[in-house]
C-alpha cells in the first residue's frame, strides 16, 4: 500500500511489482505497458455516469464498526476558480486558455483525455467568456 497510485511507479520500473491499477494517463507518461478496461467499467466516461452509479462497495468508516458505501461515478479532472482569488479577471484568462481548442490540444498530447463540451453542475455561476465551452 502507497497513500498515493504513483508512488508505485517506480517499483514497476525497477521490477520490484509486477502490476498495479493506475490512470491510464499515467501509464502513458510513465512509457507503462498497460490493459485499457472497456468504458463500461474504467470510469472514464462520463456518459456511463449512470451505469457506474450502480456499483457499491461498502468500506471500514472513520469510527469503529462504522461502514462508508462508495458509489461508482466517473473519475475526472475539474476546475474552478475561488470566488476570493483576488485576480479574477487573470484566472478566467487561465481557464479560457485550458479550454480553448489549444488548451485541449496540450491536454491531449499530455493523455488527458478532455470533455467536450465540459461540464458544470452550476452555469448560472459561470463567467458569461467561459459559458460557451459548457452543455
């Protein structure tokens, strides 16, 4: 056990372990050979949101004898700016620029696999310059 999935990178490496579950992002980077599981399991896709959403698993919670139920969801990446970051208009720059066509682009070529049209849970608290890369 590692409190994080990369620090096992180097133990794959070196031939200290022989498999470990890690994003296929990281593989990537790292030059892994890997297994890509089909989108119906990896968790990947967010239109399999509802699918996931019907796996369970019930862990040990923080105090004894308490238990924790997980829900399968999609894992992705997210971005947000504080409403008191004190340089608004220099962080919704930031953010155009991950979500303009050559942000994309470097996140591709980096195996980030982007969401397009990205998506929020909230447009109404969108900037009105970055509503249009949102559903």
């Amino acid at each position: 056990m590692r409190p994080k999935s990369v620090d096992l990178i180097a133990l794959l490496q070196s031939g200290d372990l022989d498999y470990a579950f890690e994003y296929s992002s990281v593989a990537q980077q790292q030059n892994l050979e890997y297994v890509e599981l089909p989108p119906e399991i990896n968790l990947s896709d967010v239109d399999f949101e509802d699918f996931y959403a019907q796996a369970e698993v019930e862990i040990a919670g923080t105090e004894p004898g308490a238990t924790i139920v997980m829900v399968g969801k999609p894992i992705v990446y997210g971005v947000t700016i504080p409403k008191n970051f004190p340089r608004q208009e220099l962080a919704i720059a930031w953010v155009d620029f991950l979500l303009s066509d050559k942000g994309m682009d470097i996140m591709a070529a980096n195996y980030q696999t982007p969401i397009i049209p990205a998506k929020t849970n909230d447009a109404s608290k969108l900037p009105e310059s970055l509503s249009k890369y949102v559903k």
